[in-house]
C-alpha cells in the first residue's frame, strides 16, 4: 500500500522487550529513491540519541496502532553505532551498521535492496561481505538524503515555479519513493498534485529545486490528490496517462506480489 511519510513520521518503535523510541525522519536514497533508514529518537534508555534503523529490522507494522515492531531486543540497538545528526551518514558507517546488524548489503547490486525486492526479504538472509564489482570502496557516494530536508524544495517547471515539496509518498512493502506530493496553492488556490521523482530532469539539493521537464499548465490539469487512500492502480494509470510515461509496475520495477490488492489501496494489514 502507498503512505505518506508525514503520516508516519511519529509512530512508536518497539523491540521484542520493550520500547525504544519515535520515528523522527527518514534517510532516502536519490539514485534509487527508497528509504534505507528510519531515524529513531530514543528515551532515556538509549541517553536520549538517535539511532538509524533499517527496514530490514521490521517486524509486522501495526498500522492502526501506528507502530513498528523490531525482531531486535533493546539491548541490541541500544549498542549500535551511533550518529551524528549533523553530519552526512557515510558508505563506512553504514557498513558497521549491517555488519552489526548481520545484515546483508544492499548496495552494489542491481535491485533496489540488493540482494531481495523487499527489505523483509534481507531479514533472514545473513550477512555476507560483497566481493568484486559489489565490494564499494571508501570514496563512495552514499546519495543519503534527509525526507524532512526535501520538504518545502520548490518544483520549477519548464516554464517557471510551480509549487513545492509538501510530502513524500512510498510503497510499504519496498519503501521506495514512489511520488512527490507537490503543493500549488500559491497559483491555484490549494491543489495538490503528484509527480514521481524519476521524472526530474534533475533535482538541486544546493538551490533546494527540483527541475521536472513538464510545463506549469500540465501541472496544473493533472489529477487532483488529497489522500494516500486515493491511491489505487486506477489512479495511478490515470496518472501515468495523463503524462505519458511508462507505468513503473510494467518496466520491472515490482515484483508480481506487487500487483495485488495490497497495493491497490485495500489496507489488509
């Protein structure tokens, strides 16, 4: 099912004996747009840091409770690396994390969690040092990208400013990105619109813009969106029509599991 970040942004975190803190952001990769970690903010537990946990760490999400359950114990994250909010997370830190966690890589393969399309496909699956091509070095761009950072980035048309970042939206079985929920009220009086990020002609971290190859207008009569429980593969065909792109779920960016009605809207969790 597709969610939104903001949504999420607050939900418990529990381990198998007790629990250890608040989602406070989300760290996204902006080669592949998926959410490698969500970054935890701890009780007095943990002296109050912040820990980065990976998706492959879930248990079942309650998502009417609003809670994410770990097959961890406290005492396992509570002796994780730490970070430092203030500095970029690099390719050797998330190196220790996985090696920590006995967690495979997910980076240096060719699909989006490396080794398995879902991160619960990795839970499982043992760590396993990467050799060759998939062995990256110490130079590395990580492409790790704060979700609250992109928030408020402004959206320029081919022919001007069109609005703003106002949410991400991603699908809860392989966290990737899946749309900018782009915000317009400033030209036309509150309508909200999606656009997946890979139609970016490219995306200014320094200027905080991301440039879409798109006119204003065609922005502006796209389909209306107000909710995540709007979206449903009816929507989305609408969507990928209206602009004329190819539908993501066709080129082999999801595994057939993906077409169900999990994704279709129906929360059958």
């Amino acid at each position: 099912m597709l969610r939104s970040l903001k949504d999420i942004q607050g939900y418990e975190v529990n381990a198998t004996d007790g629990h250890i803190g608040t989602v406070a952001n989300f760290l996204f990769d902006d080669k592949d747009w998926a959410i490698r970690y969500l970054v935890v903010e701890t009780g007095d537990f943990f002296d109050d840091r912040r820990v980065l946990i990976s998706p492959i760490s879930f248990g079942e999400p309650d998502w009417s409770a609003k809670r994410f359950p770990l097959a961890l114990t406290m005492e396992k994250v509570k002796h994780s690396p730490g970070i430092d909010s203030d500095k970029p997370v690099s390719r050797q830190h998330e190196r220790d994390i996985h090696g920590y966690y006995g967690y495979p890589y997910y980076w240096g393969y060719s699909g989006i969690w490396g080794l398995g399309a879902y991160p619960s496909m990795l839970a499982n699956a043992g760590f396993e040092e990467p050799v060759g091509k998939n062995s990256a070095p110490a130079f590395e761009d990580v492409h790790l990208r704060s979700a609250s950072e992109i928030h408020g980035y402004h959206i320029q048309g081919s022919d001007g400013a069109i609005g703003h970042v106002e949410d991400l939206i991603i699908d809860d079985e392989t966290w990737v990105v899946r749309y900018l929920v782009i915000d317009t009220r400033n030209w036309w009086f509150g309508k909200k619109v999606l656009v997946s990020p890979l139609w970016a002609e490219k995306i200014s971290w320094a200027e905080r813009n991301v440039y879409m190859d798109m006119s204003r207008q065609s922005i502006k009569e796209s389909p209306q969106w107000a909710s995540p429980k709007e979206i449903d593969r009816a929507y989305e065909t609408n969507l990928y029509n209206y602009y004329g792109r190819p539908m993501y779920w066709s080129l082999g960016q999801l595994p057939e599991e993906e077409e169900s009605p999990h994704h279709a809207g129906a929360d059958t969790k």
